[in-house]
C-alpha cells in the first residue's frame, strides 16, 4: 500500500507491504528497508517488499526520489551515496523509525537494496539495523564504513562489469572485521540479476553487457536472504 513517511524535510512518499496473519501468524514481526535502484519507485521494487511481506516481514520503501524530478533526484542521490551523508540517509532513518513505532513489530529492522540502493545497504550497515542484504551495491569509499557494521549477506554477478572484485573485497573487509557476513558472487550472473525492469526486445543485449535478470541466481540470493533474515531479525 501507498504511504506517507514522516522524515526531517517533510514528508515522503513510500509503499508498504505488512504480513499476512493466516500466512505469518499475528506476530510481532520483524521489518526490512528496502532502497530502490536509480529507477526509483518501480513495479519491481514494489514486487519485491510484497514478496518480504508474504515472508512475514514489514517492508517499506521510501521515494529517495520524492523531492524533485528524476535526473536531478538521481544526481542528488547518487553524491549523496558517495558522500555517506545527506537527506537521503535521513529518510532511510525515518523509514526505518517508522517500522520500529509499528504496534506489531518486534523491534528488529533489516535492509536491503539493489545497485544504488546497494550501496546505501552497506553504509548504513552500521547506522542501527540489525542486518543488511545489498545486493550489487557500489563499495563505500571509506573503508571504516563497516566498522561495528551488523551482519551482512551480500549477492554479487560475477559478470558485473562495474564491480569487479567486490564480492572479495568485502569478503576481505567483514572477515578483518569479524563482521557476521555471508557473501556470494554468482559467476553467470550480472549486474541486476535480481531486478525485473521491462526492458523488452533489449533483453539479449543486456545479457552481453552484463546486464539483467537472472533467475538462478535471483531465487538462490533470495533463499540466502530469507535465511540469514531468519537468524538476525528473529
């Protein structure tokens, strides 16, 4: 469902998925966040906080977009990522305060986010959730980022051309850290393997690039993502 979210700037838009009592019981229920790609508010990001919700999790997006038309917001968005700081980690906070005042939740939030989104999973893995699922997201520029950072199971393509070697260094980073992590790069896959965007006819170029959707690849990082959930949002 569509809702409002309360942030330090006003008030923004998002889509929130809720558990099923005949499905997940009466609860309490664990939360997760879930940062939308650069395309913002699509089909598919809303896809994916209903399939959180029909696991029995809270799942709400907030529109990193809300304030201004799209080629700016990205922009803004993206140096703000770069950066670590800004509004839009403010409204990931405020989205994810919002899940900790609900009547039934059970006081633990995840988050998880794809590409762009991705990459705000892992700086704000030690910013107050209690775990963390970037999928393909960009690596913080500073290392220290994951310094006290909650666990994190990350999923990566082997044929993402841009991420070369990230799946590794994380790897690297968490393991030096001794940071709960579970992370898994698929080595057929691409950039986006677990995001449905309607790119139509362009399918097949996309897969030569090192672009799109992987079915594979998406259902076994999901599994991943569901398990290691269970453990650290329980």
């Amino acid at each position: 469902m569509d809702v409002t979210i309360p942030t330090s700037a006003g008030s923004i838009h998002g889509y929130l998925a809720v558990p099923q009592p005949e499905v997940s019981g009466d609860g309490p229920w664990p939360a997760v966040v879930i940062v939308h790609d650069a395309f913002g508010m699509s089909d598919d990001v809303r896809e994916i906080a209903d399939r959180f919700g029909t696991a029995g999790y809270f799942a709400l997006v907030p529109d990193l977009f809300h304030r201004g038309g799209f080629v700016r917001c990205v922009q803004s968005v993206f140096r703000q990522l770069l950066a670590a700081k800004g509004q839009a980690f403010d409204d990931i906070e405020a989205a994810r305060q919002e899940l900790l005042s609900h009547p039934n939740s059970n006081g633990k939030v995840g988050v998880a986010g794809f590409c762009m989104g991705g990459g705000f999973a892992l700086v704000t893995a030690a910013r107050g959730f209690d775990a963390s699922a970037p999928y393909y997201g960009p690596m913080p520029r500073d290392e220290s980022a994951f310094d006290d950072a909650c666990p994190i199971v990350a999923s990566f393509g082997g044929r993402d051309f841009g991420l070369r070697g990230a799946a590794a260094k994380l790897d690297q980073l968490l393991t030096e850290r001794e940071v709960v992590h579970d992370v898994k790069e698929y080595a057929g896959a691409g950039h986006g393997f677990a995001n449905r965007l309607p790119v139509g006819p362009f399918a097949p170029l996309m897969r030569i690039a090192g672009l799109g959707y992987d079915h594979d690849a998406n259902q076994d990082a999901w599994r991943r993502v569901l398990t290691f959930f269970a453990t650290h949002l329980s």
